[in-house]
C-alpha cells in the first residue's frame, strides 16, 4: 500500500454495477449509465426523483419523454445500458432511482448527486474517442481523499499504478495538481464502453468510444 498525493493506492478486486455518488457543477449537466440483465431488454427503464422509492416520480421515462428538456434518456439494447441525462443541475437535484418497470416489483437502484460550485471529482469530458491499437487519456480532477479507481461497468477496477480490464492495458498516474491521470493503452474494439473514475465515495462516468478512425464526439464540449 503506497500513498501519493493523498490518494492510496491498494492491489484489491472489486466490480462495481452502479454509480453511487457523484459530484457536479451547479448548472452543468451530467450523463449516468444503468446496467441491467438481458431478460428486461424490452422492459420500460425510467429515473425516478427522490429520496424514498415509495415517494419518489418519474422525472423520464423510455416511453414518456421528459417536455421540459431537463431530462432526456436512451436505451442501448445491445450493451444492456440504459443512460440519463440531467442538465442545468442545482443543489435541489440530489436523489434519484433508475428503474425498470416489471411485474410484482421494479428493479431499481439508488445514486444521490451532489450539485455544488466546486465539485469533489470531475471530468474534462464525459465522452473521450480513441482509435484502435493507439492509446487514450482520462484526467480525473479531485478534492477529496480516498482509493482512485479506474471501473467498467459490470467489470473490474484498477486501483494500483497499473492493471488491466478486458484485455487493455491500464496505468494511473497520481499528480500533485489534484489530477489523476487514467491512461487505456493498445485500445481495440471491445475497449469501447462506460467507465468511471473513482476516489473515494464519488465516482464520475465516462463514456470511451474506440474506432478506426478520428471522429467528432456527441458529448465534447
């Protein structure tokens, strides 16, 4: 166990399914991945707002888009992903559900949002592009303390200096700015995907797309 810049470092296996906690920019937006088993491929999935499951209402829906364009959502079949996207977010957007509707009881999971005007943990950008057999980098800006990840969704984290998830190869480089850098090395195409930075309790989505070629992002700012 090593500590550098006030982050530790620790050899252990975890897989994370969920998002649990994420920290955001008041008044910028911000897109969740929500994994779910393939037998609810054509089940309706929603985000549900509020702290209690019993009290909380869709804010969307896959069948009940949101009017106000605050929320939008999209289901990739394929992947098993649902996501949502939440813009001009405040410090009254905290507590959410993604759920898929099923019979007897909805299948639901519980992430909270920290919206404030100097976040724990950011991204430059939720959607990065790489090309196959190059590398890509990720900077993951942080305040707080804690173990630094690097997850896929449904997969393994890397949480040494370097380590591996399906096949690519992965380094994490802690700098003293408060930044740790997330390199995917030798990327193909199977590297494609959600991931998410992680320190601490709060994790930060980020969305790798890999090609044969350069390509302008949906997300890049």
């Amino acid at each position: 166990v090593g500590v550098i810049a006030h982050c530790i470092y620790m050899a252990i296996s975890v897989t994370f399914y969920f998002v649990l906690k994420l920290s955001v920019k008041t008044g910028d937006s911000v897109t969740i991945p929500c994994l779910y088993d393939r037998e609810y491929i054509n089940h309706v999935k929603g985000l549900c707002e509020g702290y209690y499951w019993n009290q909380c209402s869709f804010a969307v829906k896959t069948n009940q888009p949101d009017r106000s364009g605050k929320f939008s959502i999209s289901d990739d079949k394929n992947q098993r992903i649902f996501t949502v996207t939440m813009k001009r977010l405040t410090n009254k957007n905290t507590d959410y559900w993604c759920a898929v509707e099923k019979s007897g009881s909805d299948i639901r999971h519980y992430f909270h949002l920290s919206v404030t005007s100097t976040p724990s943990l950011y991204v430059d950008h939720q959607e990065v592009t790489g090309i196959i057999g190059e590398n890509v980098t990720i900077n993951c800006h942080y305040s707080n303390t804690g173990i630094m990840r690097w997850c896929r969704l449904g997969k393994n984290c890397v949480t040494g200096p370097s380590g591996s998830i399906d096949g690519t190869r992965v380094t994490i480089d802690a700098q003293p700015s408060k930044v740790f850098t997330v390199t995917m090395s030798e990327l193909n195409a199977e590297s494609s995907g959600w991931y998410w930075c992680s320190i601490g309790n709060f994790q930060m989505p980020v969305h790798v797309t890999v090609s044969e070629n350069h390509f302008t992002s949906k997300y890049s700012k």
